[in-house]
C-alpha cells in the first residue's frame, strides 16, 4: 500500500467517525443540474418586470384621465365666470341705456332713482352740479334734451363697479340756448341694493 492510499483511507475513516458526508464531483454536477437557480431567479426577475411595467401603463393611463378630468373642469370654470363677466356688463349697459332714455324723457323721477345721492355731474364746459342741481334743473325744463347718441363706447366691470366710456353726441337746449356738442365721457356705476346707480359723469367737448 502507497502513501496515497493509506491517506485516503484515513480520510474515509475519519471522515466516517466524524459523520462527514463526502460527496463526489458528479454528485455535486447533478445537483446542480437538478436546481436550477440561475433560471428560477431569471424567471421572478421576468414576472417582476412585467408586473413594473403593467403598474406603469396604469398609472400612466390614470395620469391622462385625470390631466383630461383637470381641463375639462377648468374650461367649464372659466366659461361660467366669462358668461357671468358678460351678463354684469350687459346689465351695467342697460342701466346706462335706461338712464339715458329717463333723460331725454325729462323723467327727473326716473333718472333720480339711477343716481347715488353722492353723485356730481361735469358737464363739457367745466360746470359740476350735484344730484339735486341736475333733477332740479332737468325738472323745471331749464335742461330740455333732444338726443344723446352714443357714438362708440365700451364697458368694464370690477367687482360692484361698472365703468362705461365712449363718445356721444348731445343736443340739448340749455337755459333757453340751443346746444349740439360731440363729448367724450365717462359714466361710474356702482351696484347699491341690488340695482345699478350712477355715482358720476365727467364730459370732455371734443372738437
């Protein structure tokens, strides 16, 4: 017997007493073959990346739900206030149309009641009366208006005023004088108790 020999046989003796279980290469290699865990991983790598990419497109198609849902609701938001922008502007308008026809009328009831009691009224030559002055002057004839056409005008609205400027033209017959003047405007209207009332009205004569 060799030293080779005389060593293996230590080696399985001992390795029997120790309770050792050697295995051989070709057991170790059939193991191996028998579980694949290179593949076993590859697979869960796979359904994990599939998994992550089904979870994407969802959230990427919730993304576009909600991204439409935000400007559909913002488009209705914005019609609502731009249709209730124009309806106050229309309504200052009417106030101004109905104050206007009140004054050719010579109705000083009428026109009083679209007035706030602060109001001052500047006519084109510079001349400021109060409320009280115009109704007593438009009451008692002494202003008798024949026309006022407005000639081109526009309206703002902020809040609870109401700005209407342009040109008009005005004849009227004032103190006994025959007047027919081109002026440039400008009328505030202030929302009190519910109603438009003019707060003011500054007139430039343009030549």
């Amino acid at each position: 017997m060799n030293s080779l020999d005389l060593t293996c046989k230590v080696a399985l003796v001992t390795g029997a007493r120790s309770g050792i279980r050697l295995v051989t290469a070709n057991a170790v290699a059939d193991a191996g073959s028998a579980v694949p865990f290179a593949d076993v991983r590859g697979g869960k790598n796979m359904r994990n990346t599939t998994s992550s990419r089904k979870a994407g497109v969802g959230w990427l198609r919730a993304g576009r739900v909600l991204t439409t849902l935000l400007a559909v609701a913002w488009s209705i938001l914005w019609a609502a206030a731009a249709s209730a922008a124009d309806a106050t502007e229309q309504a200052v308008l009417a106030a101004h149309e109905k104050r206007r026809a009140a004054t050719i009328a010579g109705d000083a009831a009428a026109v009083g009641s679209m007035m706030t009691d602060d109001l001052t009224f500047t006519h084109a030559n510079a001349v400021v009366e109060t409320k009280a002055e115009f109704l007593d002057a438009l009451k008692t004839g002494r202003y008798q208006y024949k026309s006022i056409t407005d000639q081109e005008r526009g309206v703002r609205v902020h809040g609870d005023a109401g700005i209407v400027s342009g040109t008009c033209r005005i004849v009227v017959t004032a103190s006994g004088k025959d007047i027919d003047i081109r002026v440039r405007f400008t009328e505030l209207w202030v929302k009190e108790g519910g109603a438009w009332r003019m707060v003011l009205w500054h007139a430039t004569n343009v030549p």
